[in-house]
C-alpha cells in the first residue's frame, strides 16, 4: 500500500447530517518508537500491547454546510466545535486543525460538514498514558465511519487500514490503537505487510501465556509531562546514539518472533525492560537532555526487580516518557502480583492512584 491507495474515489453516496461514536485505546509499547521522519514516519519500527480500559471514547455529530457557511471558511480553516469532559476545549482546536490540514487530500468532505466533537477519556489526560493515541484513533474511526456512508462497499480490512493512516497523521503511536492485542508498526525486512504508514495486527504466531496479559499502571506523577513527545522526537535527529537505537529496535523486533511464539518470559522480560530504559537513556542523552523518571520511578523498579527474583514471578516493567511505571505480568500470576503491587507499590503513587488494565481487541463502535 502508497498513500495513493488511502486517496477516495468518487463517492457513491451522501448523507447531510448524522453521529458516528467510537471508544478507541490506549497502547503501550513494548518495542519502543522514538525518533520521526517527516509525515509521521517512524525512524524504526515498533510494537505494542493494545489496552482495554484506558480508552478515549469519541462522538462526531456532522452536519453539511450550506454555501453561504462555506464561503465564510478562511483557507486551511474548519468548522468544528470541541468539547472534552463536557467542556469547550480550544486549548486541543489547533491540534484538530493542523490533524484536518493532513488528512484534507484523504477525506476531502472535511470542508463540507460543520463537525461538533465531543470526547472523554477513563483516564487521566497528559499523565504520560498515551491519550494523544486513544483520541486521534478515534477521532480518526469516527471520520472513517462518515467516509463510509459515502463508499459503502468499503471493505473491513481497508477501513482499518485506512483509520490507522489516517490516525498516524494526528499522533504516530495512534495507529496502533485500531486493533489488538498486539499491533506492530512500520517497515521490517522480516515482518511481512509491516508498513510505515500504517498499523496492523501482529501476523505470527502468539504463546496463550499473552492472553489478557495484565497491564497495571502506577500513577506516580499525574502533572503535565516535561517534555511533549513531539520534543522527545524530534531530539534523536542529531543524537549521537540515533543510529545504534534504530538497528536495536529492529534486532528486537527480530527476536521477539521466537519469544511471542514460544511464550518465553524471561526473554520478553529481558526485551521489554531493555527498551524501556533505552528510551530514558535516549532523553538523558540528547541536547537537550531530560530526566523523565522520578525518584519513585526508581524505587518502584528497584522493588520489581527484587520481588521478582523472590517469588519467581514475570512481573516486569515498560515506561513511556515519563515517570509513570506500567507493570507488566501473565494473567495466571495475577493474585501474587497484584498483592505485591498492594503492599508495596502503591505507596509510590501519587494517592495510592493505579489503573488496572489489560491487553484488548481493539476499538469499538458505539
């Protein structure tokens, strides 16, 4: 697939006014994507558990515009209200504008319907959960679903595909969050259909021991994050470590084939603290540098790591960029970890604050 394949044909059908709603999750890598080329290409590929109970869930209420409401429309504007958590948000309209702006030559009715959006999220927003991928997805599915009153015979797999392109062009993580429970993203000699354009679902063979893995996510810093992961991206472009990351992204990718199919624990242990690490590494190390982690970060990690050779357990630990801490375990070890996270964790989180998650299928429609 090109970008020439997402370009519509003639529409088939149209409808003047109507609502679509989407609930799209979160994803957390466990392959790590850091460091952009233009249009939202990744500079390695990646990989990622898709969440089920951190979601964004999205409505779009569409109505065509009349030609004298059109002709008002200054170049590069659209007609959209925005509301989140039942509030106007501006703050978020000129991320919306810049995210139609991209999509324009791919959905060309966005100047042809007055859109209000009004979204939510079950959990907290700029916490370092990635709400930019949940709330694009959506909003992405949303805009997929009114292109679809327009081509009916549209088939499921290209409505993904193209949902997922389109989401990448409003958040690059975002299009990762179409499906699950492992979606993988951008181009890799030994994954076949891997693109950089677009998520899909991983192709291989996947181990039992990966079903309803268990994502808790300790919550040790609910502020706005230090640095966007816009900056963060855009500080590999002259890391002097940027070269080394990418071709470790891509040995990772090679090995994780062998460990998702054969369930092995250890070595996903072993991969998955590795990147998410390496990703700090990267923000210690650019110019400027960053230090995302927070002292209970640290002593949270510490304690898995010792709980972990105590009790034998897989609990592990994967960080986005920030201070929160996801703590990774099977669902048959759930009793024991989940105690541990109990007695020993939760003191580190900013009041006792946690979510419990798990890997999910995907997004929904309403």
């Amino acid at each position: 697939m090109t970008e020439k394949d997402f370009l519509p044909s003639e529409y088939t059908s149209q409808k003047d006014t109507g609502t679509v709603r989407w609930k799209s999750p979160s994803n957390i890598a466990l392959i790590k994507y850091w460091g952009k080329k233009p249009h939202q290409i990744p500079a390695n590929p990646s990989i990622s558990f898709t969440l089920s109970a951190c979601a964004t869930d999205t409505s779009l209420y569409f109505q065509k515009l009349d030609t004298a409401s059109k002709s008002h429309l200054s170049d590069g504007k659209y007609s959209f209200d925005l509301f989140f958590e039942g509030e106007p948000k501006h703050s978020f309209k000129p991320k919306i504008e810049t995210f139609f702006q991209r999509i324009q030559i791919y959905l060309p009715f966005l100047r042809e319907y007055h859109f209000r959006i009004e979204t939510s999220n079950s959990f907290p927003h700029s916490s370092g959960i990635a709400s930019s991928a949940s709330g694009m997805s959506a909003l992405a599915l949303c805009l997929m679903s009114l292109e679809k009153e327009f081509s009916p015979d549209m088939t499921r797999e290209f409505f993904n595909q193209k949902a997922s392109f389109l989401a990448r062009l409003g958040s690059g993580s975002a299009c990762r969050s179409i499906e699950g429970p492992l979606v993988q993203w951008g181009a890799h000699l030994n994954i076949s259909g891997s693109s950089d354009l677009y998520g899909m679902p991983y192709p291989y063979k996947i181990h039992p021991i990966f079903e309803n893995f268990q994502d808790t996510i300790l919550l040790v810093d609910e502020g706005q994050k230090q640095v966007s992961s816009t900056v963060g991206h855009d500080l590999m472009y002259d890391h002097p470590f940027a070269e080394q990351r990418f071709a470790q992204a891509h040995t990772h990718l090679d090995t994780f084939q062998a460990v998702l199919a054969d369930g092995n624990l250890d070595e996903f242990i072993k991969i998955v603290e590795s990147e998410a690490l390496t990703l700090h590494a990267m923000m210690m190390t650019s110019h400027p540098y960053f230090v995302l982690m927070k002292p209970n970060t640290l002593e949270i990690i510490n304690r898995i790591w010792t709980f972990r050779k105590a009790s034998n357990t897989h609990v592990c630990f994967t960080l986005d960029a920030g201070a929160n801490v996801h703590i990774l375990y099977p669902e048959n070890e759930k009793k024991i970890v989940y105690a541990f996270i109990e007695n020993e964790l939760l003191q580190f989180c900013q009041n006792e604050k946690h979510i419990c998650d798990r890997t999910g299928q995907g997004a929904k429609k309403l």
